[in-house]
C-alpha cells in the first residue's frame, strides 16, 4: 500500500506538464514484521513559479494506511503562502482539529478534512493548469 501510494505521487510528478522541477528531500521507508512506515519530503517547483512542499508520514499495518502526520506547504514565487494543509496540533478551536487549512496567512485558519499529498498535488496541479489558459 504504502509502496503504491508513492509510485502513484511518482507518476504523477513525472507527467504533469504544470510541474517545472522536483526534489526528493527525504523519503525513507522502514519495514518491521508489525507494520511499515514512510515519511517523505519533497519540493515540487511549478511552471507558474510556485512551490509545493509536501510532509507525509504514513504507517501500513493489516492491510490498513494511516496518515499520522501531515503538512503540505503552498507559496507563490515571492515566497507568499498561498494553502497550508495540516495536522498539527496547535487548533483545538476548528471543528475538524487536528485537521486544518491555514489559506493566504498563517492566522487565517480555516476547518478542513484530513487531505493525502497525492489530492494536495493534484488539486495545485489543477490549479496552476487553470491560471495558465
């Protein structure tokens, strides 16, 4: 599961037109006999001049994937927050806390339902796709 979900956000960084360029930060996977886990990073740069940063740390155990930490960092070419998905627990106050969004500033946090880095990616490539036609 946990080898699938990387080569499906692989696949998708390789043939996306909208993608200028991408590092792989980190990407470590450890395979015990109870369960596996993965945390990446990577950098994804966009045509438009934004980048993408994506944190995923998953755990796969009796054929189940759980996300146990997550944080998908959106800025435009001046280094301007443009999304950020997370789970960090810093507000209790949002409905769907831990999850959240915080969207254009860091205090303008907004509810939000847990999200994967493979939807994250594939709703800015949406996006930046849309702003070029």
């Amino acid at each position: 599961m946990i080898d699938n979900y990387l080569q499906e956000l692989d696949n998708l960084i390789l043939v996306a037109d909208e993608i200028r360029d991408a590092k792989i930060i980190r990407r470590t996977v450890w395979d015990t006999d109870l369960e596996k886990i993965a945390l990446y990073r990577y950098k994804i740069y966009f045509s438009d001049g934004s980048l993408l940063e994506l944190t995923e740390r998953m755990v796969e155990e009796t054929d189940e994937l759980t996300v146990t930490k997550y944080r998908f960092h959106w800025q435009d070419e001046k280094g301007t927050l443009i999304k950020r998905w997370d789970n960090a627990a810093h507000h209790p106050e949002i409905d769907t806390f831990p999850d959240h969004l915080h969207e254009g500033t860091d205090d303008n946090v907004l509810p939000h339902v847990k999200i994967s880095g493979l939807e994250v990616l594939s709703t800015v490539i949406d996006a930046v796709s849309k702003n070029r036609k």
